[in-house]
C-alpha cells in the first residue's frame, strides 16, 4: 500500500528529478499578505516571485504546502464530515514554473507522474480545461491521448484563475477521478457534479495573461505554472478507498478517538469522528504556528474549528476533554514531516485542554436551550436569529457549530436575524458608551469597528472575497 507519507515523497522526488527545488512549507499565517486569513494554496508563499517582487528561488520549485481553508474566500468547512473530499487543513502538493516550462511541459508532468509513477488507470481520469482554452484541449488529447469526451470545456469562474483584479492570470485544467458507478455524483460540468464520484484530483494554472481591473491587458513575457494537489485525494485513490476520512493517516486519528471514547467511527457516529480528527489537524498546525484562540481574527477562526470539535466529542459522550487527549497520534503521523508539531506539542495540549475545559462550562447549558428552542420544529423549520445569537453571545456557541448541531434534523438557522441582533447589540453598546460621557477617542474606536466591520464577523461572514484580519 502507498501510505501517505510515500506519497507525498514520491510526489516531491519525482518533480526534484525533473529539476525542481524541494522546498519546505511555508506557515500558515501568511507572510506577505495581510489581507489573507491562511495560507489556503500552494501558491501563496511564492505571490511576489509570481509578480516579479521577489526573485524565484530556482526557475522550478516544488512543495507540499499545509493549507487552511476555514475562512475567507476559501472555507470549506461546513463541508467537512459530510463529504468525502474536504477537509479544514489539507496538504497541496504543488509543482511551480517561475517563467520557465509551460503548458505542454506541465501537462506531460501531470500525466506521467498520475499513469507513470501512480500508475492510475488512464480509463478513470478525465480533465476539464477553460472553454477557450484549446492549447490545453489539444495538449491533453496528444499527450494524454484521451477522447474528447474526456475532455470537458468549462466555462466558469472556476477554470479560470486570477491572483487579484490586478496581476497574473490563466486558465486551469483540472484532474478528475472516477471513483466509480457506485458512489452518487456526476462528471464536471454536469448538474450532479457536486457529488464525491468524479473527485478533482489536481489542478493545473497556466498563467498566462496579466489583468488590470478585472480586464485582460496582455500577454506575460515569460508565462507560469503553479498547480496543486490535494495529497489525502491522491491517497484516497492510491489507497482504493473512496473517502479521504478511509485513509491510513485519519484511521490512526479515528482509531484513537474511538478508543478514548469508547465508540465507534458509525452510524450517527462516525461524522463526529471525522470532524474531530479533522479539527484536530487543522487546530493543531495553527496554534503550531503562532495563532492562539480569541475572539477575533484568525484567533477566531481557530476557536470556532475548536469548539466545533468540541461539540462532537460531546455527542460521543465524552465526559473529559478530548481533544488535546488526540494529539500524541496527530503528532505520531505527521510529526517527521512537519517537525513544528512535535516542537510545539505541549503548547497544542495545553492550548486545547484549557479551551475545551472553559467550553464545557457553557456547552451543556447552550445545548439545552438549543433543545428547547427546537423542541417542536420538524425538518425545513428555521431557528430565529436571537436565539442563535444568544447562543453565541451567552454560551459561546460559534454561529456556524448551531448550524451544524441543527443540520442534521433539517433545522436551518436565520442568519439575516443573528446578524441583526449582532448589529443591535453593538448599537446599544455603542450608545452605552455615549450615555457614560466616552472620550472622543472611543467614540473613534466604535466609528473605525463599524466601518471596518467587525473582527467577529471576519471567519465566517465573508465568503465572497477574503475575510479581513
Ligand atoms: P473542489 O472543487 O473539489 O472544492 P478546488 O477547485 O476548490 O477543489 P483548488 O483550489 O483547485 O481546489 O486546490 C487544488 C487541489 O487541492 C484540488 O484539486 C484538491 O485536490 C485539493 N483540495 C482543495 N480543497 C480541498 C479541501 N478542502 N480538502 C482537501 N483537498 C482539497
Ligand atoms: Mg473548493
Ligand atoms: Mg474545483
Ligand atoms: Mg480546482
């Protein structure tokens, strides 16, 4: 079996042999963008090079790159334990061309490592390339030598990518796997796409063009590359399961929360589990990387991940704190390649146990008021906003654990309302602050909090455009 710490080696000594520099990952808070919450792509940490700020570190370079997708444009959370594809941290393995090879080089890298070295079967994988884009249509067909209809032209968004408004910009191709008649999904671009049978396997950038104001104004002098493939996917498909949460890096995780639990990954059951050994990734390579649990920000985003898992680990009846219980086999599987793990491993414990501790106060007392709230509501039904806020602000529920408590009876949650009792909420502490004679300066402060909106609302409210830090 190829377990995931192969892969991943196999990924990175493949692209060193085709003459790339093997780079460490980058930490999760980016360096040189404050306006993204985390990391979330291969391609982050080498922005500057891609604009031509900083110079390349060598022409070709590759990465296994740890990404967070829990906030901002990209969050995927909501989908994690659900489906059998997403994940709140995964790894990007990504190979990138600064202004050296293009198109026909990366396409023939891709192929030969998935049916080379992988050994996929070529009959299962099928690619989707920008509708316009027929460099790349013909590419595939003549080194691929795949059918046209395996082919597919997409026209959306989303097989066209652009760093910003301004600045370098392409069309992708994406890398599909047909993980088979038996699971529920169709191909891209088909109304069923969303399910987890045709799973996007890797994604390709050609950057190619340069855009000002949303317009493309040219061509670049020296086009890129920068792709990107999610390593617990591959493995997925290498390991012949068909949900990422089947793979030997999560047993290890989910073997360990079943036995301090004492239950089992099923049924009703086994989403906690996944989300659980899910949160346990993501919010242990933050706080590995500096970001501690608070009430804004980044902080935020790792305290909602946190009590989410939270919340599971109560379903399963844990009496105890469980989370920080987990981190030994977190670290047992993932330490070697990423050694800030175990460097930071004390920090995680105490950072996780002191939380849920502090959590478990509240949690019992919010879930009842949860219940009664929800006593007679049947699917399709809608919590009001203020209960879901007092929820929030009393109990310290994170909007999104109430949705997802309330998710699996079909219970929806009034976002416009928690939103408005959030807004009055602040109004009233707002006047509060006037009636007791505030200093001018203070009155500034709540004018700067309005116009820059909330830092609370920053992880979860923003998923057009990046959340603000
Ligand atoms: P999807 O359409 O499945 O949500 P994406 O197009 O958003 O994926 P990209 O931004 O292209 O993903 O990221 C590159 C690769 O990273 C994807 O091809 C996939 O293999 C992997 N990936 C993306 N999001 C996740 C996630 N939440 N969990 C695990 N792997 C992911
Ligand atoms: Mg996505
Ligand atoms: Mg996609
Ligand atoms: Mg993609």
């Amino acid at each position: 079996m190829h377990s995931t710490n192969d892969i991943r080696r196999t990924f990175l000594d493949y692209f060193a042999a085709n003459g790339h520099a093997v780079r460490p990952s980058a930490p999760l808070v980016p360096y040189n963008d404050p306006s993204l919450m985390f990391v979330n792509a291969g391609m982050v940490p080498f922005k500057n090079v891609f604009t031509g700020l900083e110079t390349p570190p060598a022409p070709r370079a590759t990465t296994s790159q740890k990404c967070v997708r829990a906030g901002g444009k990209h969050n995927d959370l909501d989908n994690v334990g659900y489906t059998a594809r997403h994940l709140t941290l995964f790894e990007m393995l990504g190979n990138f061309s600064f202004g050296d090879y293009f198109k026909e080089r990366a396409i023939e890298l891709a192929w030969g490592l998935v049916t080379g070295e992988f050994g996929l079967d070529p009959e299962r994988l099928l690619v989707t390339v920008y509708h316009t884009d027929d460099e790349a249509f013909d590419l595939w067909r003549k080194i691929a030598g795949l059918p046209d209809d395996r082919i597919i032209r997409i026209a959306s968004k989303d097989n066209f990518w652009a760093m910003g408004s301004d600045g370098p910009c392409g069309p992708c191709s994406e890398i599909f796997w047909d993980h088979g008649p038996e699971i529920a999904g169709g191909p891209p671009g088909s109304p069923e796409e969303d399910g987890d049978r045709f799973v996007e396997i890797w994604n390709l950038v050609f950057m190619q063009h340069m855009q000002e104001n949303d317009q493309i104004i040219g061509d670049l002098p020296r086009p890129s590359i920068d792709t990107g493939m999610g390593l617990e996917r591959i493995s997925t498909v290498l390991q012949g399961v068909h949900n990422v949460f089947d793979t030997d890096s999560f047993l290890e995780l989910i073997q360990a929360s079943e036995e301090l639990t004492r239950t089992k990954a099923e049924g009703e059951q086994q989403a906690s589990h996944r989300v659980i050994a899910d949160h346990l990734r993501s919010t242990s390579f933050l706080i590995a990387d500096g970001v501690l649990p608070s009430n804004e920000g980044r902080g935020y985003v790792l305290r909602r991940i946190m009590r989410r898992a939270m919340r599971h680990a109560h379903l399963l009846g844990a009496k105890e704190p469980l989370m920080h219980r987990l981190v030994p086999a977190l670290v047992g599987e993932m330490g070697a390649a990423y050694p800030e793990l175990p460097r930071a491993q004390a920090l995680i414990s105490e950072v996780l146990e002191r939380e849920e501790t502090r959590f478990r106060q509240t949690l019992d007392k919010g879930l009842r008021l949860l219940d009664e709230a929800t006593d007679d509501m049947g699917e399709g039904a809608r919590l009001p906003g203020e209960t879901a806020f007092k929820l929030y602000d009393t109990y310290g529920f994170p909007y999104d654990l109430t949705v997802d408590a309330l998710r699996p009876r079909g219970i929806e949650v009034d976002r416009a309302g928690f939103d408005e009792a959030m807004a009055q909420q602040k109004a009233a502490a707002r006047a509060a602050w006037k009636g007791s004679g505030a200093a001018a300066d203070q009155e500034l402060w709540f004018d700067i909090a309005e116009r820059e909106g909330s830092t609370e609302f920053t992880g979860y409210a923003s998923t057009e455009g990046e959340g603000r830090v």
